[in-house]
C-alpha cells in the first residue's frame, strides 16, 4: 500500500511536520480575532473585504471551520499511516533475536570492552554473572562453543510506546467528536427557591435544551475576605423528577453534581436583593417586602410597587422601584437608603417610600454539560502520557557479556547497545568492565 | 527575614553565578565553573527556603496556600525550575559552559519578578481552590524550565556554528553534536512535563467548567507550544534537518513559551478571544 504515492505522501513525516506547525500557526488566528461575535460585527469592524474573508474562511470560529477541520482530518490520517508504515519496522526490531550474535564479534559494538581475567574459568563464570546480576538484574544465559553467553534484555517493551502516543491522541479526538455530537454544554441561572429544567445552551443562538427532571436551588451560601473578594460558595438544589424529590446534595465550586450523565457546575452567582420598604401615605403607612423581579401590593390604598434593581452608588444602596396606583401605568425612581423619597401619585396624592432593610438574593449560575465522550478523552491523555513516559525514559537497552576460557585465563567481552540511550550503555559497560577488572585485584 | 528578602538574595546569587560561569567559559578557568555551579545550588537552597518561606507567611495571613497563584509567584518559581533543571542536566552531562546561557533566564525572571510585580499574597478565588492547580502549575513550569534549557542551548548552537576557528572563545562551546545532542533531550524532557500540564489543566477544566477543552486564549496558545515541539523533536527524524533548524525551532518555541506565559496575559488580554462554544 505504500509503493502508492500519494499514500506515501499522506504517511510521510514530512506531512507530519508541515502539518504540527500550520496547525500551530493558524490556531494563532483564534486568539487575536474575536471569536462568536455575529458576522455583522467582523464587517463593521474589518470592513466590507476582510468581512467576506472572514465570513468566507469562519474565522469568527476559527477551531470548527472548514479548513480548520480538514486539517485535522489530515493530521488523524497521517497519524494513523505513519504509524501503520512504521510498525513493521518496529515489529522486526522487537523480535530481533538477541542472541543471534556471534560472542567473538561483541567488540565490534559501539559500547564494548574487553577484560582479560587471571582466573580459571569455571570460577570466573560465577562470579561474573554475580556482578552482572547485581548491576542489571536477572540475566539470561547461553552456552555457546566457545564458552558462555549472559543477556540481559530490558524495556524491549518501548517500540511500541510510541504507537501508544499515536493511538491515544486519536482515541482523544474521537472521544472530542462523540462528546460534540452527542453531549452539550450551558447555562442555568436559580434563584433561592427557583427551579427549572431548562438549560440554556452556549452560542449565539441561545438554544433550550430541556432535562428530563428539574433543579430546585433551596439555597445559596457565600462567603467573601475582608478584602470584599469571594471566598467560597456553594448552593444546595434538590433533583426533582416528576414533582418528587429524588436527590439533595450540593455543588461547589471544583466540586460538581452529576446526575443521570449530566452534570452541574458552581462556575458564578448574581447577587440580587430582597427590599423592606416603609410607605406613608398621608397618616397611613405600610410596611413591604418585594422580592427580586416581583411586586407586593398595598390593597387598601390601591398601589403596587414592584422592584427594577438594586445597585450601589458612592457607597450607598440605591433601589430602582416602580409604582402605579389602581390602573394607572408605572411610574420609576430610585431610592436610596437613608433617604426616604416622596413620589407624587398621578391622582394627585403624594407617598413617601423609606428602604428599611436590604437583603441580599443570590441567583446561583450553574454550568450544565452533558459529554459522552469525556471518559474516552481520559483514557485517550492516560494512553498519550504513559506512551510519551515509556518512550522517553525507558528506552531499549541490551547487554552482553561473553565469557571465553583462554588456556588458563579467562577472556571477557563486555557490549552493550540501544539506539536511543547510547550515553547509559556506554557508561554502564564502562562500569561493569571495572568491576569485571577488578577480580583480578581480589585474587 | 521574609520570604521576599530570601528571594532578592537568590536573585543576585544567580547573576553572581552567571558571571562566574561567564569567566569560566571565556578565560577557561575551571575554578570559576566550580564557583558557579556552589553559588547557583546555594541559591537554589536559599530560592527553596524562600518559596516554603512565603506559603508560612500566607497561613499567617490567614488563607494558607502553595505560592503558586499570582504572576510574581509563577516568576519565582519559573526561576527556581529553571536552575533546578539546569543544575540536573549540569550533574548528568558534566557540562558547565551551559550555565552561562541558562543563568540570564534564570535571573531575569527573578529580577522581574522582585521589581516589576505586585508581590502582596492575596487569597485565592474559589475557581483557583484545588489541588489540580498544584500539579497543573508545577508540570507546566517544569516544561516551561526545559524548553529555556533549550532554547539556551540552541543560542550556543548557533554560536558555535558561527565560529570559523577551533581557537578562542568559541572552542570552548562543547562540539555542535553534543549541543544538538543536548538540546533533543531537554525538549523531550520539557515536551513530556508540557503535555502533563496541559493534561492536569484539562482535567481540572473539566471538573471547575465542565469543559476540557475551550480553545481559550491561554489553552490555545499552550498547544500551539506543544505543536511546535512535536514538530521539533518529530524533525529529528528527518535526514536532512540540520541541527541548525532544530537550533532554530527551539528558539521559536521559547518565543512561543514566553507568549503562552506573558504574552496572553497582557496582550490579549481585553480582546475577549474565546472559542465559540
């Protein structure tokens, strides 16, 4: 298959590497162009021929554009290829057998060294293996005619571990794929006592998605440091499926709630207030209490008043009321505390509206996502970490040491050989053959 | 005696260990290497002290916490993983004209650090409240650290093979195959601690966001990184390749590392660049 060409071409580690550095410079688009802004924004900002390039490239989504896709396309293609053409290689290098050697020509490896021992050799035999033992552990051993052969073999395991790599970050892209498809990711904002089952997807165009049970938020806790900056907070929901309550648990920040696949997330809050106001009307006065975006009514005096907002304002609480009386429309203004208002009624009649207490109202913003995928993404980063680990730090290193009896002396040839780790090889050769020397200081 | 005081002396013990490093190259006087790499451990020792220093006096302060949190605290440490990378690769290769292009960095971003930012310890928001942070952190400046290694080593390669005599200065550079030979192996170091760091920040991510992966500024920019460095240790392959380009690669991935680090912070930071969706 890969006498092909083209399929040669679509498997080289040239594609490789012009693709790994387009992919590097064109993600750098996505971070100095405004992302998910209407199209509209890119033509009165850019105007009217850098918009069509924009429009026509969707480079205001720069990661899921066309030619953005079609490169990672290619990069999953070339990935897989590559690896398919290398694995034969790796194959014959993993099943070379080690001690297809002739123990004569050990001396011709890179790594080699030659000791010439007094001793006699059935005694040397032992204690040669015994140092060798001790350095590189178990070892493997073969008669051959002229004496011994001992082999030690270690991490032949990490030819493979780049395929590993290879095979993991594609598990890791499909596992991304299944998660667009099949999941989703939005929004859900509570207030104390509110639920709901509807989440309001990322994107432009605010789509629902509607859960199959609904979220009550019972309550919401915060708390901040002396410097005003929040320092933890958390909300309490109950799960309700067909009006019953079926789960109570929190969700804090780090710490999210899963429920049937989907899950919450503590991501922010918005702080809204309960007010207490004191209203006079003439020798008649009336204490309310108006929740966030509601009303309270005073019936005897025909007057509702409902609440707008609440903000501060030169470190003073303002509140931004609306009132009407019988049918007529509402009339707007804002209080501030400590400083009670008179309104004039459009009847004529004046009120004065006193804010007698605030209370803050927390409306918990919860992050909701439903991905399918993430369990295949872990086990993708798992694959891609532990392959990266073994092939870097456990590279294939091979170790000989032949033990040939000499008239009465004993001749040892000490190799070693790894294509990636020449340095420890050598150093390790150069150790034993002192130690291997060092017999015949002993005796 | 404050963790900033600790801090400010290891700052100048490591241009102290830079300039013996600087004689020890030009003049070949192996004293001064010898002086150099005992000033630079001691400022590690002392940089450590000071690192453990500052996470005591944030538990005085009332919010204990790892000093990993805010721009003056990642400086310190990436001047910290910097020489403790460096010394590492200086007891492993024995080679200590190294030191004279790792040090700058090292004392840069202390000196900037100690001058330039706000060193005050501020609690943490809760996003920030999680051991993922720690790990995320520390994998990530251990990959920043190499790839300054790196990129070092890629500035003497050049250098060196600039140099049209054996004589001089020059020739004491280690040969260009060791340098190239040096420079694989820190970018494999830093590309296996980068693609933990970015992992963990997934991860972490995923449980505060419920998204892995939201091609923000900063998580784009840290696989832009990434993919420079494959390319990098993926070119090594390729007969034909010289060690000049591979020299050159690691010098625009430090350009890259800086931009992931400094540059989306303070450059893009009012563009509100996000990934759709």
């Amino acid at each position: 298959m890969f006498k092909n060409k083209f399929i040669n071409f679509l498997a080289s580690l040239k594609l490789a590497i012009f693709i790994l550095l387009t992919l590097a410079a064109t993600s750098i688009i996505g971070t100095v162009l405004p992302q998910g802004q209407p199209i509209a924004f890119y033509f009165q900002r850019y105007g009217e021929a850098a918009g069509q390039i924009i429009k026509f490239l969707q480079l205001y989504d720069v990661y899921h554009s066309w030619w953005f896709v079609v490169l990672l396309v290619i990069f999953s293609i070339n990935l897989i290829l590559c690896s398919l053409k290398r694995l034969p290689f790796s194959l014959e290098l993993y099943r070379r057998d080690p001690l297809a050697v002739d123990p004569k020509k050990l001396t011709r490896m890179p790594a080699a060294k030659e000791v010439s021992l007094k001793e006699d050799y059935s005694l040397a035999k032992g204690k040669i293996k015994e140092i060798i033992t001790k350095k590189l552990g178990s070892v493997k051993e073969v008669e051959f005619e002229d004496g011994i052969l001992f082999l030690k073999d270690k991490f032949r395991f990490s030819y493979f571990s780049v395929y590993l790599v290879h095979f993991s970050i594609l598990v890791v892209i499909i596992g991304a794929i299944i998660g667009a498809i099949w999941g989703f990711r939005g929004n859900m904002t509570l207030l104390e006592g509110e639920s709901s089952n509807q989440v309001i997807l990322f994107g432009l165009e605010r789509r629902t998605q509607p859960l199959d049970f609904s979220v009550r938020c019972d309550k919401f806790e915060i708390e901040f440091y002396p410097n005003g900056m929040p320092k933890e907070y958390r909300s309490e929901v109950t799960i309700l499926e067909n009006g019953k309550e079926v789960l109570k648990a929190p969700i804090e920040v780090n710490a999210p709630l899963t429920y049937k696949g989907i899950t919450f997330y503590q991501a922010s809050y918005n702080t809204f207030a309960e007010v207490t106001l004191r209203v006079l009307k003439g020798p008649r006065q009336k204490v309310l209490i108006i929740k966030p975006f509601s009303q309270s009514e005073w019936a005897e005096e025909a007057l509702r008043i409902g609440l707008l907002g609440v903000q501060e304002a030169h470190g003073l609480i303002a509140v931004q009321l609306w009132v009407s009386e019988k049918e007529s429309p509402p009339v707007s203004f804002w209080v501030l505390e400590r400083h009670p208002r008179r309104i004039e009624l459009p009847s004529g009649q004046a009120i004065i509206i006193e804010l007698s207490d605030i209370k803050p109202v927390y409306a918990t913003g919860l992050q909701v996502k439903k991905d399918p995928g993430v369990w295949i993404v872990w086990a993708g980063f798992l694959g891609i970490i532990l392959g990266i680990f073994a092939a870097f730090f456990f590279a294939h290193q091979r170790y000989w040491v032949a033990v040939i009896p000499d008239k009465n002396s004993t001749k040892v040839i000490l190799a070693g050989f790894s294509p990636k780790a020449r340095h420890k090889v050598a150093e390790t050769i150069e150790e034993l053959a002192k130690e291997v020397g060092n017999l015949n200081n002993a005796s | 005696m404050s963790s900033s005081l600790l801090l400010s002396i290891t700052t100048f013990l490591y241009l102290t260990a830079g300039i013996f490093y600087l004689f020890n190259w030009i003049f070949r006087w192996p004293k001064f290497g010898v002086a150099g790499t005992f000033t630079a451990a001691s400022g590690l020792l002392l940089h450590t002290a000071g690192f453990f220093l500052r996470w005591w006096e944030s538990y005085q302060l009332g919010y204990g916490r790892i000093p990993l949190t805010n721009l003056y605290e990642s400086l310190i440490f990436f001047g910290w993983s910097i020489v403790a990378v460096y010394l590492f690769m200086e007891f492993k290769f024995k080679s200590r004209v190294i030191g004279t292009f790792v040090m700058p960095f090292a004392f840069l971003s202390m000196a900037y650090a100690s001058f330039s930012t706000n060193q005050e310890i501020q609690p943490l928001i809760p996003a920030l409240q999680s051991n993922w942070l720690t790990v995320h952190v520390i994998t990530c400046f251990l990959g920043y650290a190499a790839f300054t290694v790196a990129c070092a080593l890629g500035i003497m390669y050049l250098l060196r093979s600039k140099a049209q005599t054996k004589k001089g200065i020059w020739s004491h550079l280690p040969d260009l195959r060791t340098i190239d030979d040096l420079i694989y192996k820190t970018i494999l170091f830093g590309f296996f601690w980068l693609t933990v760091g970015i992992i963990t920040g997934a991860v972490w991510a995923e449980q505060a966001w419920g998204s892995y992966w939201s091609w923000d500024p900063k998580e784009t920019w840290s696989l832009i990184t990434w993919f420079v460095y494959a390319a990098a240790i993926h070119a090594r392959l390729m007969r034909g390749w010289s060690g000049k380009r591979i020299a050159f690669l690691s010098i625009i991935g430090f350009a890259s590392v800086l931009f992931t680090y400094f540059g989306v912070n303070f450059l893009l930071a009012g563009l509100h660049s996000y990934g759709a969706g």
